[in-house]
C-alpha cells in the first residue's frame, strides 16, 4: 500500500498505550492499528484523535472501533473438547485472573467450563488454578500449588504456552509423565512450543490473516474518511496436535 510504518513498543503500560491512542504523532501518521493490554474501554472512548484506529488482541472492548481477534471461547473449548476426546476426565485450568470478565483468561476459561458441559461433565471447579502472571514461572507455582493439595489432574489446559511449559517442568520434576500421566495442552503456537522436549499441543491463531485483515481495515479506513460502523472480526485458528496430549507410537 506504499505506507512507512513506525513501530511503538508500549510495554504493556497503560500510560504509553493511552498516549499512542490519543494521537501523539496525530501530525505524522494517517491510521493506528493498536495492541492494548492495559487500556480500558473508558480510555478509548476518551480519544481525540480522529486518524482512524483498528484494535488487535484478546480483550474486548465496547467501543466504535474495528477489532481483530480470534475467538477465545471457542479456541478453548476445542482444546479442553481434545483433551476430553482423549479420555480424560479431570482437566484442570491454569491462568485463571481475578479481572474483568472481558478478559482473555474469562473468555478461555468460559470455553473451558463449556467444553465439559457439552460433553455432559460438570467441571471440575476446584482445578481451576489463578495466576499472577502468564509466564512459565506462573505455571510452575500453579501446577506446583496444585498437586500439593491434592487435586491431581489427568490434563491440563493452560491459559497460554508459556504457563504450560512452567506446568510440564514442575509435573516432570514430580516424576509424573506428559502425556501418559497428565497431559498438557497450551494457546498461542509459540515456537518453543514445538522444539519443546516433548512437544506441546496448543492452538494456533491465524497470525497472517489476523495481521491481513488488520492492514486491509486501517486501509480501508483511511481512504473513507468516515465514522466506522465498528467491526468484531474473528479470524480462525488451529488445534495443533503433538506429543504432550497423545502419545508418540513406535
């Protein structure tokens, strides 16, 4: 589309994402595709720059601006619907937050409970384990805090890859086998996930579509020049199927 794009790495901080949003280099730049983690749908509706903005990440937002993110409800229900299909019973929840229920780790553990609903199960609440963070050491201390109580799973799904690696050191330390053991099903398709030593089942969001359909709409928005009539759109994703879910033959 001939555009030069800058790149603005706002660490996660509500302050720096507010003032991207707000048009800091409204001078220089003709649309924003933003990634908030910490902004609130109240922030955004504050905005007063007028260069059209297009939203990515999981979080949902009540606001009059296009979004682009995968269906997390749906992704974690295929996941722990896997798991299930394997012949578990007792999967248990790693990631779980005490924050909005327009969060990620709502919408996947909504998925979560769905999946063992439709399967005719009632989940099995006392597996869901919350978490301060969502990297590797978070899943360590939750499958650790875990097991220490005497809620021993025969799965687990986690919140993200990076809390599911934490989970597979600790159940590995325990001298408990992934999969034969506890299986372990991660969310993001990272590329430890697949050089891990056993490799780990996990959902893939569609990172091309998502990063095509964002530019097609801040393009497209741009030459309207008009007030959005604001879009949720949902690219797919995959279950991506390895070892740490079935285990390897021959």
């Amino acid at each position: 589309h001939d555009y030069t794009v800058l790149l603005d790495h706002t660490a996660g901080l509500r302050e720096k994402e507010i003032l991207v949003c707000q048009g800091f280099r409204a001078q220089i730049i003709d649309g924003l595709i933003l990634s908030p983690i910490r902004m609130a749908t109240e922030d955004l509706l504050g905005r007063t720059d007028t260069s059209p903005l297009v939203l990515l990440g999981e979080r949902e937002y009540d606001a009059p601006f296009d979004h682009i993110a995968i269906d997390n409800v749906a992704a974690a229900r295929a996941a722990v619907q896997h798991l299930l299909d394997t012949g578990r019973r007792r999967v248990a929840f790693l990631g779980a937050r005490h924050e909005s229920a327009r969060e990620p780790a709502h919408l996947r553990l909504r998925g979560w409970r769905e999946a063992h609903t439709a399967a005719g199960l009632r989940p099995p609440e006392p597996l869901v384990m919350a978490t301060d963070g969502y990297d590797r050491q978070d899943g360590a201390v939750a499958m650790a805090a875990l097991l220490d109580r005497g809620e021993r799973p025969d799965a687990v799904f986690a919140f993200n890859d990076l809390v599911a690696l934490g989970a597979m050191r600790v159940l590995a330390s325990r001298g408990l086998r992934v999969p034969q053991d506890i299986a372990v099903a991660g969310f993001d398709d990272i590329e430890e996930a697949r050089y891990a030593a056993v490799a780990l089942t996990t959902i893939a969001p569609d990172k091309r579509a998502i990063a095509q359909i964002a530019v097609d709409c801040v393009v497209e928005r741009i030459a309207a020049r008009t007030a959005p009539v604001p879009r949720r759109i949902l690219p797919g994703f995959e279950l991506v199927v390895r070892e740490s879910t079935v285990e390897r033959r021959g």
